[in-house]
C-alpha cells in the first residue's frame, strides 16, 4: 500500500517540476544528467542480473571504485546521481553506467539484479524497494548519519523505518552511526569503518615536483579560496620560493575562481597559470582545472589546505593526503568526516581567522599518518560473493 502512495505522490511531484526540470536543464551543470534522470533520454535500463552499485557524486564514486574492481566487469552494473559521479564511473564500465531515474520512473526503467550496492545516504524508497522486489539482495554500505542530520533523519523515522524494510544488510562508518541506524529501522548493521580508509587510491602519474616548498589547496569552495590566497600570501612573504596549487571542489566553478586568482596573483605580481594550459605546477599560482588530479598534486605537495571546513560544508576526505604523511591544516566545520578524520592522526584544526598565522610557521605542524585499521572491503566483498 505505502509504496502504491509513493508512487502516486512522487510522480505529482514530478509533474509539478516539469518547468522548472525543463529550466535547469538549460544549465551546463545539469545538461546532461536532469534529461537523463528525469526524462530517460539517452538512459537506457542497466543489463539485468548483475552488481548493481549506486552512488551521488564524484567523491562516493571515487571511494567505491576499490570495492567495484573486485567483481568482473561483465557483471559491474553503475549508476551516479550527479554528473561528476556519472563521469567517474563511466572508467570503471562505460557501457554500464547510467545516471539514477526519478524514483518513479525506476518502474519502467529497473532490471532484476542479483544485488544492489548504494552508497553511503542515497536512501530512495523505490530504488531499494523495487530492487528487492525484483530479487536483489540490498545493501547500504558506508552508511552515515552526521550530527547535523540525525534530527532531521529523526524527524521521519516511520518513513525510513518503511525504507530499511527493503534493506538487506547495513555497513556503518561508526558505533554512533549503528545505534541511528537501528533507530531508523536498519537491521542487520554491521560497525566496519569508513571505506575510504580501506583502500585509498595511489597516484595515477607523476608530476614534476617545483622547487620550493608546495601548498595544496585541496576540494576548495565558495567563500574560501579568499582566505586561504591571503594566507598562503603569510607565508610567501617569508618563504619567496613557495609555490601553490588551488583544486577547487565543483568544476564549474573554475572560470570563477581563476578570476580570483589571476587579479590576486598579478596584484602580488605573481606568476600564475591554468594546469590545462600549463601542464605543470611550476608557477607561483596554478589553478588545477582537470578532474582527476588532486591525488597526483598531494603525491609532490609538503603541506595540504583542505577545504570544506572552513565554511559549514561538512569537510571533505583528508585519507588521500595523509597517505603521504604531510601536514594537513583543515577548518573546524567537518562535521561529515568525524568518523573518517578519527582514522587518521595529525590534522590541524584552526578556525579560518587563525588560517594565516598557522600556515606561517609550516615546519611547527605535526605531519598526518593513517591510523592501522581492518579493511572493510573484504567484510563487504565477502557478504556480496554469498548472494551470487
């Protein structure tokens, strides 16, 4: 009964967005996926009877990539609800990658799986509850429920209590995150720590590391690049051969931040360049404007600004970087990453108007190391081999 009045209701929801869907679609950012999720152009259904694994966006993608490459490619089924996620997944199977129709359309659209593997909080009704109809068995894996979200998550507790009735077996980053999981209705909720953790991805190709000292400004958003150009200007003053790359987080936001910089830089009288033009990271400020490439600058970086923190954003994954064992200095707003963050040791935590005095003394910072932990991926990999 409840999923029929699912049904019905979120596709009155989707008839009353069809203007503004039509709209948005006009924009670069959602050219490709709002036809695709929305309207099932050029989507056509995943093959049936594979591993069916679902993610967001390009970060969840990049951190299943490890447990995915396990299973043989014919049976790798994919799907991203963004456009960066889409993207990324399409080097793990091109063929079978698709981005996630509306939840009703998931009628017309899904094929029976043997499993289904989503990733993390993309908790859509139909998608679980039509998979397990279909005769896949259903995971969620990396589950999470940050402080920020547990009161709204509470707020509808007999909805998800409805949703984790479809949901075979749970994989929480945390004991906090099994107790409001259990909570909400998940059963079987098993504590194995955060993937990302589990195997990180190493370096895709080398860079040619610049003389002086290198600073990574990594996954940076809207209201921080100010602040950290200002520090980072601390620390050059006192060290002139420092040299910075600035890894915005979403890439439309390149143009603009290339703005900032080249008026900042050239008032510094600065050298500056764009990666994609450059090929290298010898200025004094280069703009990295290629996906894909924030692991390989960390690899030749001695200090990484991570962003995401510095504004209430939630923080974004430090377990690539601190791989290398360098200082990372983050914001105190990572209220996404606590249980990932308790799995590395040495991150510095500072408020953004202490940013400029940290940065300032570099050799003062502690240098980050991963903590020794299980890796889940086995855990996970070995529950999804039982179904098949």
């Amino acid at each position: 009964m409840f999923t029929c009045c699912y049904t019905v209701l979120s596709t009155a929801a989707w008839l009353v967005a069809l203007p503004f869907l039509l709209l948005f679609s006009l924009r670069k950012k959602y050219r490709s996926s709002i036809p695709a999720r929305f309207f099932l152009w050029r989507n056509p259904p995943l093959k049936p009877e594979g591993i069916w694994f679902h993610v967001c966006s390009f970060g969840e993608a990049r951190a299943v990539a490890p447990l995915v490459e396990r299973f043989d490619p014919d049976i790798r089924r994919l799907s991203a609800t963004t456009q960066t996620g889409f993207e990324s997944l399409q080097t793990l199977s091109a063929g079978q990658s698709r981005y996630l129709p509306f939840d009703p359309l998931l009628w017309f659209w899904m094929k029976p799986q043997k499993a289904l593997v989503v990733m993390e909080a993309e908790l859509w009704y139909l998608l679980f509850a039509l998979a397990k109809r279909r005769g896949a068995a259903t995971f969620l894996v990396n589950a999470r429920i940050s402080d920020r979200s547990w009161p709204r998550y509470r707020r509808f507790t007999w909805f998800y209590r409805l949703l984790f009735a479809h949901v075979d077996r749970v994989f929480a980053q945390s004991e906090a995150d099994r107790k409001r999981l259990e909570a909400l209705g998940a059963r079987h909720v098993t504590v194995v720590g955060n993937i990302k953790l589990g195997q990180i991805p190493s370096p895709t190709r080398s860079f040619e590391k610049p003389e002086g000292y290198l600073v990574c400004a990594a996954s940076t958003h809207e209201g921080e690049e100010g602040e950290i150009l200002q520090a980072f200007r601390e620390l050059k003053m006192l060290r002139p051969e420092a040299k910075m790359v600035l890894v915005p987080r979403h890439p439309e936001r390149f143009e603009k931040v290339w703005r900032m910089m080249r008026s900042f830089g050239r008032l510094q009288e600065w050298r500056i360049a764009r990666f994609s033009e450059s090929g290298n990271l010898m200025a004094d400020l280069t703009l990295m404007d290629r996906m894909g490439e924030l692991i390989n600058c960390y690899a030749v970086s001695d200090l990484v600004v991570l962003g995401g923190a510095f504004e209430p954003i939630g923080g974004h994954n430090a377990a690539e970087a601190a791989q290398f064992e360098i200082p990372i200095i983050t914001g105190p707003h990572y209220f996404n990453q606590k249980d990932l963050f308790a799995g590395i040791e040495g991150i510095t935590v500072v408020e953004r108007e202490k940013l400029a005095e940290t940065l300032r003394y570099p050799k003062l910072l502690e240098r980050s190391r991963l903590k020794l932990t299980e890796n889940p991926m086995e855990i996970i990999e070995k529950e999804i081999r039982n179904v098949l």
